[in-house]
C-alpha cells in the first residue's frame, strides 16, 4: 500500500509542472489569432472607453464581446493567465489564483439580424464562474471547445488591490529639444504598510499613454525616497511625445452622410465607405479636436442595437503623400488595430494617387485613429507617428500610472495602486 501511495504522490507532482507549463505557454496580449474575429471589446460594464481593470473582490464587472463573421453557432471558452508586470506569465499554478471553474464557456451569443454582413455577436460578463483571487495583470485567453490551442484571441486585464497611494501631474518639459514637443509625468508614491526591504526589486511602475503598451515607459527608479515615500521627477524620466489629437471617422450610419465619409458606395450585399483623404500635419499648428484617445465604441444612428444589428464596411482610408516615404512601412493605428503593427493595417503606396491606401472591415461605431510609420531597418519595430501626425505639448493625453509590489519571497507581481492623469485636467 505504501509504494502505492508513493507511486501516485510521484505522479501528482510529475504533473503539476507539466499543467503548469501548459496553461503558462506564452501568448501575444490583446492580438487576435482567427480571421473570422472582428470588434473584439473587454472594458468596465457600461464605458467601452475603460480601461479593462477591476478591483478585487468588489462588485465591480467587465464585458467582453466580439463577433464572428462564420455566422455559426461555436463553443467559446475563456480562462485567466496570471502575469507579470512585464506580462510574461508568473511561475503560478492556475489553482492558486483561480476560484471556481478554471475555464468557463460563453453561453450569450445572438445572430445578427438585418445586417448584409452576417455574423454572431458573442458576450460575457467578467468575472462569472472563474474568479481571480489575486491582483495583477491577466491575460483573457478565448479559445475553441474547451482546447487552448484553438486560441481565438487575447486580452490584457488588470485586477487592483489598493494597498499604496499616488499622486501626480502633467507638466511641459523643460528639456529645451522637447519642450514645445513632449509631456512630462512628475508622480510619487505612498507604499503605506507595504513590507519593502529592497525597493529596487519590488517596486515596479509603469506608465501608459492613452491605454497603450507598445509605448509605455517602465523601468523607472525613484529620484527620491524619504520613508514611505518615493518621488519620480528627475528631468529626463517619464516623458513622452505628446502627438496630436487622433483623427476621427463617425460610421455609425452608413445611410447618412456622416462626419469625414466622402461617399459610399452600395452594393447587393455590402457597403464601401471611402474615408476624406488625410495628409501630413506634422508642420501644423496644434488644434484641439475632442477625442477618445485613439479607442473606438460601437454605435448606430438608426435605432439599432450595434451588437447584433450593427452592419460591416470595407472602409477605404488614404494617407496624401508626393512620394512614399523611403524605407518606411505606414501604419492605421489605434484601438482598431489592436495597437498592433502587421499585414492586415499596413498601407500600399499607390502611385497612380499618390496615396498610401489600406482597406479595412469595420462595424458601425465612432472610431479614432492615427498614421505612423516603422522603420523597415529597426528589429524592434517600433511605431512613430513624428513625421505623419507631429508632436504638441499642449494635446489632450490620458497617462495611467500602475504600481506592481512584490512580496519577500512571493512568485508574481501585485497590482496595489493605480490613478490616471489627464494632460489638460492635471496639468501644472
């Protein structure tokens, strides 16, 4: 009977770091991996413009939709993946941090109706059956019957634990080469009753323009610790290009002539939008345009709910330009895009033109977005937007301060403090 209990207690713990190697292989945040995809959202219950980040253990909710344009009925499944600040995957087992169901299947779908384009319009409230009991960053992996390796898309979610305090503002740089061009992010921090032995190692930040993370700034160091207290405000930390406010396209009617449509054009089963051509306006003068901040919601004009009576178009964008820009890719790039760089926002050049020019299936909603190019020489294939959309200290920027704390001995980061600052409401 002992070498049985033996054999069995060698195979559990043989196990464990298998599953846990499993449910940990890395995976790209916020990137969909099946064609059929589109208008993926995870946001707090009731603001498509949110941030997706809870608190723990409140009564706080997120949604998370998304259509499929196969227009069949599919078995969804969603799970949580436990990261680091850095959203490499945290040497956690899922048991540890997971209550309930490990994975639980999305039962809300509705075909559409009315719409040319025909899909199903799938939802979730989160958390339902599986609930995180620790803060930090998740990634939502959605995936087909039940099987992981099925991924269908990714999403990045943050669950706080306020433990700490922030505050902070906005100021224009005094660097003379970015002051008319940057905004600067002066914070400090109140760790309160945290256990910091070594503040180096277990205080990390990390700062977001506008919800983006192909830009954030992290890897910070205090310029001054007084106790409790950590003060970031040296000259030439946390300051980021102020870009322009991003350009807009309003497609929530395709029967009416909505704002920066030039015209449309209506076939026996589709629509094509033509977008008015955009330019360079790095040499313009700064004008304020309300925005939101490069994010996109879905919406119609016609009484219509956009979920499941919300119709597509291929909507034409083009990019003005005398002569390509030389060994430069052009990008589309905001929420729309994922922030992602790759074939399927990528613009051509048309000579015929003289216009970079990019197709794009987008459902009926309000969106914002910008030009950027990447150098085809740079291996790390970094976005920049300087030369299409220029640069402006006084641009209306959202900038989201996240403190992660690691504990003495601990396997993962905590999320214990966030605050959000706006460029104009927070200025100094």
């Amino acid at each position: 009977m002992r070498k049985v209990l033996v054999y069995v207690a060698v195979m559990i713990t043989a196990f464990i770091p298998v599953a846990l190697k499993a449910q940990q292989l890395a995976v790209t945040p916020d990137h969909v991996y099946m064609n059929n995809i589109k208008s993926v959202k995870l946001n707090q219950a009731g603001d498509p413009l949110s941030l997706p980040m809870v608190t723990l253990n409140s009564a706080e909710k997120l949604e998370l939709a998304f259509d499929d344009l196969d227009n069949d009925v599919k078995d969804y499944y969603y799970t949580f993946v436990l990261c680091n600040a850095d959203w490499t995957p945290a040497q956690v087992n899922q048991l540890e941090y997971l209550r309930g169901f490990t994975s639980t299947r999305i039962q809300n779908y509705r075909l559409s109706s009315i719409a040319f384009q025909r899909y199903t319009h799938y939802s979730a409230i989160l958390p339902d059956q599986t609930f995180p009991t620790r803060s930090g960053n998740y990634i939502v992996k959605v995936y087909l019957d039940s099987d992981t390796t099925q991924l269908a898309f990714t999403r990045r979610l943050m669950i706080v634990e306020n433990k700490a305090g922030i505050a902070g503002y906005i100021q224009q740089t005094i660097t003379p080469k970015l002051f008319r061009t940057h905004q600067k992010v002066n914070f400090e921090l109140n760790t309160g009753a945290l256990n910091i032995v070594n503040p180096f190692e277990q205080i990390k930040v990390v700062i977001l323009q506008n919800a983006r993370w192909d830009n954030a700034i992290a890897g910070i160091r205090p310029s001054f610790i007084n106790g409790n207290v950590y003060k970031y405000n040296a000259e030439i930390d946390c300051v980021f290009p102020g870009g322009k406010e991003f350009r807009w396209i309003d497609l929530r009617s395709f029967r009416l002539q909505t704002e920066r449509v030039r015209h449309t054009e209506y076939h026996k089963n589709s629509t094509d939008v033509y977008a008015v051509p955009d330019a360079e306006r790095a040499d313009k003068i700064y004008q304020f345009i309300k925005d939101i901040n490069g994010k996109y919601y879905l919406a119609t004009l016609d009484d219509y709910n956009p979920n499941f009576e919300g119709d597509y178009a291929t909507v034409h964008f083009s990019f003005l330009s005398p002569e390509p820009y030389a060994n430069y890719d052009m990008y589309l790039f905001g929420e729309m895009t994922n922030y992602e760089c790759n074939d399927l926002n990528r613009m051509t050049y048309n000579p015929q033109t003289r216009a970079y020019e990019l197709n794009m299936l987008l459902k009926q909603g309000y969106y914002n977005y910008i030009y950027g190019l990447v150098d085809k020489s740079d291996p790390t294939g970094k976005f920049d937007s300087s030369l299409t959309e220029g640069d402006s200290w006084e641009t209306e920027n959202n900038y989201t301060i996240l403190l992660y704390y690691r504990a003495l001995g601990a396997r993962n980061d905590e999320l214990v403090s966030t605050i959000t600052l706006n460029s104009i409401l927070n200025r100094k």
